[in-house]
C-alpha cells in the first residue's frame, strides 16, 4: 500500500493549550511571559509544553530582546485565525515584528507623532520609523538585527531633513556590534544606536 504524504500542518485546535497561547500572541502581540501565563491561567509547565507545540508547528516563533523573550505569531497563525496579518509584506517576521514593538513604545509619548514604514526616495526605499516632534524635529530610527545594510540604511538618509538616525537594536550585544561597525566605517556623527527595551 502506497500512500501519499505531505508537509502540510496540523490544524490548530482553538481549544487547546497551543491555539489558546498562540491566539493570545495575535491579540496581545507585545506582552511578557508572566502575563501570558496569568492571563492564561496555565502553570509554566503547560505554558512551555503549549509554546513547544506551536513553535514545532510553524504557529509561533520564538525572539529574545534583552532579558524579554517573545512569542511572534506567523503568517501561518494569523491565517489559521483568519486575522489580516500585519507583517503580510514584510520579508523578515522578526523584523517587522520589532518595527511594531518599538513604534508601540514610541506612540506612548503622546508629544511625538509616529509613522512606520514612510517612503524616502524614488527607488521604493523606505524608514522603518519616523517620528515629528512638537518643534517640528525629525527622527528617523532604523531596526537592526544584524550589522547587515547598516550603510545602506545610513546612505538612504544622507541630505534629508532628519536630524538623527537611531539604530534600534533587541540587545546590548547588537548595539555595541552597530557601534562598532559604525565607527569604523563612517565618520558621520548623528548615527546613534540604541538598545531595544522592552515595553
């Protein structure tokens, strides 16, 4: 007997553990651990048996900010619950998924005026995140997982009407490689690098 086999997921079954975490990660994308499991009402041993589940089935992905680890939904979660998915043109989830933490964190100051993804040039390229201060200061913050484009992203915003660039980074560890990397090839003085803080 011959029979075929695929690669395809299991469904996620919205009553159990994992779909409960993992719809819980669409809806509040931006919380710790300890919330989840207070939230969820599930002890640490089931909550890392339904986060190992998910994980294993391509519903979550797992990111480590700083001492913050979160849980980041898939484009296959948000399809499963039929939630538009906000990173759908993002080539990078992680990515897009830190662009988000960080403009959340930036509309907390009500002073600031917040945008993602804003076009610059003609060629298609954008910011991750722009902000317009009360005195009408422009800021421009990349998020940087790597030290990959880091001069690209500089080049882009060479003679634009940002006053600084800061280089948003999920740890210390990525910031003082940004800093480096920077310092050894670029002279420009307004590039600063910051660590990503949880929020």
């Amino acid at each position: 007997i011959i029979t075929n086999q695929t690669d395809e997921k299991p469904a996620l079954d919205i009553t159990s553990h994992a779909g409960k975490l993992t719809l819980d990660c669409i809806h509040y994308p931006f919380d710790k651990v300890r919330d989840r499991i207070s939230r969820l009402n599930f002890s640490g041993r089931i909550y890392e048996t339904a986060k190992t589940e998910a994980q294993q089935n391509g519903y979550i992905t797992a990111s480590s900010s700083g001492k913050s680890v979160y849980l980041i939904p898939t484009r296959t979660a948000y399809e499963e619950f039929n939630f538009p998915c906000p990173y759908d043109r993002s080539t990078s989830v992680e990515h897009a998924f830190y662009v988000q933490l960080a403009a959340n964190a930036l509309k907390h100051n009500s002073s600031l005026k917040v945008q993602t993804e804003t076009p610059i040039g003609s060629k298609g390229a954008t910011i991750d995140i722009t902000t317009i201060g009360p005195s009408g200061v422009m800021t421009a913050y990349e998020v940087t997982l790597s030290t990959s484009n880091l001069l690209s992203n500089a080049a882009k915003l060479q003679d634009t009407a940002y006053e600084k660039i800061i280089w948003l980074c999920r740890d210390a560890a990525t910031a003082k490689a940004v800093k480096a990397y920077l310092n050894k090839s670029t002279s420009r003085s307004e590039e600063h690098t910051s660590e990503l803080q949880s929020h």
